[in-house]
C-alpha cells in the first residue's frame, strides 16, 4: 500500500490499457479493502491477458468458469463477469470517441480535481462527479460502476488528487500534471509547425 501510494495513486493516467487495469481493480475492490486487491494485482495481470480489453472481451463461459477456481483472484462469479461484461463496453466506447482515455477525464473538464484536504476523515466517497460518470458507464452497459467504485478509480487514475495538502505526493502530482500540460501544449506547437512546413518530398 506504501508504496502504491507513493508511486502510483493520484498520478493521471492517459493511456488505455492502464484505464481499464484500474476499472477491473476498482471492480474488484467492491466490499473490500483495496490491500486486499493489491496482493492480488499480479494475479489479475496474468488471469486477464495483462489486462487487454480485447482478449477479456472474447472470454468464454468455459474461460469464466475457469477463472472462478483461480486462487490468485478474488474468485466472485459477478465480479469475474462483470470484468468481461466490461472489457465488451470498453471497446465500444473506445470506437465512439477514439478512446477510453478521452471519454473518461470530460467528467472532471479535462483536467484533475485538486482538493485540498487536511485529514483523510475529510475524503468523500463520492462525488458529484462520479455521481455522472457511474450513470453514464452504466447506460453503457459497465457492471460494480456505483459511485462510489468510481470514485475510486477517478482516485487511482488522477482524474482526482485526494492526497493530503501535507503529502509530498499532493505537490509532486500537482507539478507532474503541470508538466504534462506543458508538455501536450509543445507537442501541439511542433505538430501545427510541421502541418505549415511539410517536408520536401525526397527525389
């Protein structure tokens, strides 16, 4: 837990593959102690074809079954099945807005929701907007997406810093975020400069 908090929580995530590990993770957690899902992390890697929505998407009932004797996984037929109910829905919102990564951070603007709590008694479980974003998953055909699972995962994937304002991690995530800012804003720059002065082509 030490040192998933200190390396991972809060950092905002971009990349798809890594959305949906926390989806199935947060899915998981449902009614535990996220440790608990944490000693299983590795498990779940390995179970879930390193967590690749396209693969889960295609398990079978067999493959399903299978799971549910895995000793390295929480072994909930719901929450198995949930996880490839989900990867099918993943893949379609992937097509409807390019991907996963686009949809997911438009309910918090794009950008992550800074708080600034003094006392871990002071973090909600749920916010308004994971309120949102748990009915839209669900309209989409997402499984153990409640708010309050949500909200887990906009903490795990950064949509949300709900570190303390006396972390050393609530600073660091507030700059790396910055620094990604500044970096997309470059990468958009020297795409435009390139558009207006296309190479020549070679002869």
């Amino acid at each position: 837990m030490l040192e998933y908090h200190d390396r991972e929580w809060g950092v905002p995530v971009h990349n798809d593959r890594k959305h949906f590990e926390f989806l199935v993770l947060s899915g998981a957690q449902a009614g535990l102690n996220f440790s608990v899902v944490l000693k299983k992390r590795e498990g779940y890697r390995r179970a879930f074809d390193k967590f690749d929505p396209e693969k889960v998407a295609h398990y079978s009932e067999a493959r399903i079954q299978k799971l549910r004797s895995d000793l390295e996984i929480i072994r909930n037929r719901m929450k198995i099945e949930a996880a490839v109910r989900n990867a099918r829905a993943f893949l379609k919102t992937q097509e409807e807005f390019g991907d996963f990564d686009s949809y997911c951070w438009r309910f918090v603007g794009g950008r992550p929701k800074l708080n600034r709590w003094k006392a871990t008694g002071q973090i909600p479980a749920t916010s308004p907007e994971s309120d949102a974003f748990s009915k839209d998953l669900k309209q989409r055909g997402f499984s153990f997406v409640g708010s309050t699972v949500v909200y887990a995962y906009m903490q795990s994937v950064g949509m949300v810093n709900d570190h303390l304002v006396d972390c050393f991690r609530y600073r660091e995530i507030k700059q790396l975020w910055r620094t990604q800012i500044e970096k997309r804003k470059g990468n958009v720059r020297k795409e435009e400069a390139d558009a207006s002065h296309p190479v020549d082509e070679i002869r």
